[in-house]
C-alpha cells in the first residue's frame, strides 16, 4: 500500500498501533500484568525491610562499641592511678633491707603490676580499634594455655575440659584471642555445675576455622541470647557486662563472628570463626576433643 500523503502515514500507525494494543489484550490480559506487577512490589518491598533491618542492626552494633570504647577508657583513666601508685611504694620496698622471701614477693607483684599495665594498654586499644598484631599461631597451644591458667577454677568445681587434639594455625593477635578464651571459658565454668564437662574444639572449612565451646550449664534464656553480648549485661554475681562484649569486639577485629545458642542436650553453646592458616602436618578437617584437663 502506497502511503504518499502526511494523513494516510498517521491514519496507518494509528490503526496499526490500536491492532497491536488489541492483540496485547487479547494474549494478556490486564490481570496478568497486574500480577506481575504484583510480585515485583512485594519483592521490593521485602528487599526494602530486609535492608532496614540490616541498617538497624549495624547502627545498634556501631552504638554497642560505641558504649565498650567508651567504657574501656573510663577504665583504663580509674585504674591507672593505683597501679602506678601501688608499682611506686613496690619499687620503694625493693630499696629497703628486707628479708630474701620478702625481696620475693615485691619482685612478683612487680611483675603483676607490669602485666597488668600492658593488658590495660592492650585492651584500651582493643576498644579504640588498635591495630592488630597478627601472627600465625597454633590454636590447640593457645587453648591449652588457657585452660592450664584456670586448673584451679576447674579443680575447685571438679570439672573436666576436653579440647581438640590437633593442631590448627591460624592468623590472629594471639593476646586479644586469648581474651577471647578467658572471657567464654570463664564463663562456662561460672555456670557449670560441679562434676560436670565443657568441651572445646575446632573444625576447618576453606578459609576459617569454626570453634566450639560448649558446657552442661542450665543454657541461655531468651533475654541472654539477645543481649549476652551488650557491655555491662550479665547475669554473674560481681561480673561487669565486659567480658563477652570486648570478645565479640575482638573476634568482630578479625574479621570473624562470634554467636551463641543452646545446646539440644542442654547447656550453652559458644561458637567463632577465625581466618584459617593451615594445619601441622597432612590436611585436617576437625579437632576432635580427646584431651581432658580437670
């Protein structure tokens, strides 16, 4: 068809575009599209409160540190006084003529002092987000060191701790980590009841390292799970809300994740993951608990 004339062109293009818009209708009807339609809002909209909630609970994380760093220097600011007073009237003492077993003495609460000092320095730092300072470590000596500290608090309540019998090297600030321990292991055994069992190992996947540390304890409660690791939350008699908070904000350092649950044979559950190194010797998936110290 021969379109020479202006009119007949947009008398063409109209028809054809209502044809067109016909067919559509007749192929898909508008409750289609509505529905498609449909489905994309609700997407969004679940896209959208999906992000709110992230939103929230990084502000209320930044918040939470926000409240530790603070803490930590008010607390590095109350107790450096007395420590450097109590090292003074140390050093005074030490100068004096007194007996061998006395010179003993001042000589180790010196040294008491001395590391006192530093893990006040060092845990300052954790909370104002001091650089870390990595190295590869072996986790089971770490653990084990740990373990041997608290001999008397596991003797005093007769409770055994299992940890894993392989070697696994991670990259982590060995001092901070060993916090981390203190502060978990501490804990399982102020909840723990006598005669009983907390158990500690390890199982690598690709990059990281997944450790468990889990106790016969009457478990979490609901409120304990959802402020467990809030600063000064606890539910120990004479404990500050310090300990768990400064360990979530290490692992966090690391670039890890620390969590806890309860266990389904009851009793608590504490779990992180670490960057993983490598392990000793051929490759290792798990370390199985089959040392006990009690």
């Amino acid at each position: 068809m021969l379109l020479s004339q202006p009119e007949h062109v947009f008398e063409y293009v109209f028809r054809s575009t209502v044809h067109r818009l016909r067919y559509c209708k007749q192929q898909y009807p508008v409750p289609v599209f509505q529905s498609l339609y449909g489905e994309q809002n609700r997407s969004d909209r679940s896209l959208d409160a999906r992000l709110q909630t992230q939103a929230k609970q990084l502000q209320e994380q930044q918040e939470k540190l926000k409240i530790l760093e603070t803490a930590l220097h008010c607390l590095e600011h109350q107790l450096r006084t007395p420590l450097a007073m109590i090292q003074l009237q140390a050093d005074l003492l030490e100068h004096q003529n007194l007996p061998a077993q006395l010179n003993s003495n001042i000589h180790h609460i010196k040294a008491t002092i001395d590391s006192l000092q530093v893990s006040l320095k060092r845990l300052t730092q954790c909370g104002l987000g001091g650089a870390l300072q990595r190295q590869s470590c072996d986790l089971r000596s770490l653990v084990q060191g740990v373990v041997d500290e608290l001999t008397p608090a596991l003797a005093e309540k007769q409770i055994s701790c299992c940890i894993g019998a392989e070697s696994c090297w991670v990259m982590i600030d060995e001092w901070q980590i060993r916090q981390v321990f203190q502060n978990i292991l501490n804990n399982a055994i102020a909840f723990s009841p006598t005669g009983s069992r907390i158990d500690c190992h390890w199982t690598s996947f690709q990059q990281e390292v997944v450790i468990q540390i889990g106790d016969q304890g009457p478990g979490l409660s609901l409120e304990d799970l959802q402020r467990i690791f809030k600063p000064f939350y606890s539910k120990r008699s004479g404990g500050t809300g310090l300990g768990l908070a400064i360990a979530h904000k290490i692992v966090l350092d690391h670039q890890g994740s620390l969590w806890a649950e309860n266990l389904p044979t009851g009793g608590a559950q504490f779990s992180l993951v670490l960057p993983f190194l490598k392990s000793s010797g051929s490759q290792i998936s798990s370390g199985e608990a089959d040392s006990s110290y009690s």
